[in-house]
C-alpha cells in the first residue's frame, strides 16, 4: 500500500488567488447608486453595466442595493424606481409605473401557475392527502382569479395621464458632461 504523504509534505498550490473584494454595506452602495440615478435626472434609462462600473459592484451587490433601494429610499424620495426596458430609472410617471406593475404581475401570475402545474398538480388526487399542498394549491388558484381580474379591470380603465406641470429632463449624456 503506498505511504500517505502529510500535509507539510505536499506541495502548496501555486495558483495566484484573486483578491477578495472587500465587504461594503449594501445602504452604502445603495446611497451610491441612488446619487448616479438622481445626477442622471428623472426618467432616464441607466443601464446596470453603467451604475455597477460607477460603483464599483459586484453582480450580487447589485441585486441587493436594488431591493435596498426599493424597501428604503424610494419612500423617503417619493419617486419609484423601476426595472424599464433593459435598463434602471427613478420616475414619478404613472404611465412607467402602470407598464411596470402590470408586467411584474404578469410575471408573478405565470410563476404561481407554474408552482401549481409543475409542482403541485402532478400529484393529482393526492393532494388531497397534504393539508398543506391542498392549502398552497387553493390560495394559489384564488391568486390566480384575483390576478386575471386585476388584467380585465386594468383593461378598461384608462391609461394614467401625466401631470400638465412641465418638468425639465436631462439626457444621460448631458447629465454625465456637467
């Protein structure tokens, strides 16, 4: 049987590891982000290349410094801040807001059906033997009802308007020249 070797005996790896980035508080990076936004001006499309390079964020940085953004700063600015066509902005329009929310809800109304036909309703009659799935799979179906009421409704109202008070808008690249 050949001889084990110890660990002082081995080789240490000669790959050079990368630096670790080092920990910043997602307010911090949030506050940041926010300032790129609010420089840019209301209703301008930032990309999230643009404000994770500007920032110096990582991917995961990111996706937390957006629901920081969204669960803290948005209520104390009065301004939304919207996911819109590929890219990121603060907005107080209500027609970018409406678009928005009917496109998550969308999004929400195909992911519970997919919890229900992928997960739940395959087990057919045996559901039935789960209080908890039988539980899960009705309040789905009663969010399911609610949502495509929520789509006929929103249907027949009509498209929010914006106030006729005049704002001044500021392009990206004109915010980024000053």
């Amino acid at each position: 049987m050949p001889t084990r070797t110890t660990t002082a005996e081995r080789k240490p790896k000669e790959e050079p590891r990368a630096p670790r980035t080092p920990p910043v508080a997602t307010q911090h990076l949030a506050e940041l982000a926010w300032n790129i936004f609010e420089d840019a001006g209301e209703d301008v499309l930032i990309s999230k290349e643009t404000v994770t390079s500007q920032i110096h964020a990582t991917e995961s940085q990111f996706t937390r410094l957006k629901g920081y953004i969204r669960d803290r700063i948005t209520m104390e600015k009065g301004k939304a801040f919207l996911s819109f066509r590929n890219g990121y902005l603060i907005t107080t329009d209500p027609l970018k807001i409406a678009e928005c929310v009917g496109w998550r809800l969308r999004r929400i109304n195909t992911e519970l059906r997919r919890l229900l036909s992928g997960w739940i309703d395959p087990l057919g009659e045996d559901v039935a033997l789960y209080e908890v799935l039988k539980m899960y799979q009705e309040e789905i179906g009663h969010m399911l009802r609610l949502s495509e009421r929520m789509e006929k409704l929103s249907h027949k109202m009509p498209k929010p308007v914006k106030a006729t008070k005049r704002r001044r808008r500021t392009t990206a690249a004109t915010a980024r020249a000053k």
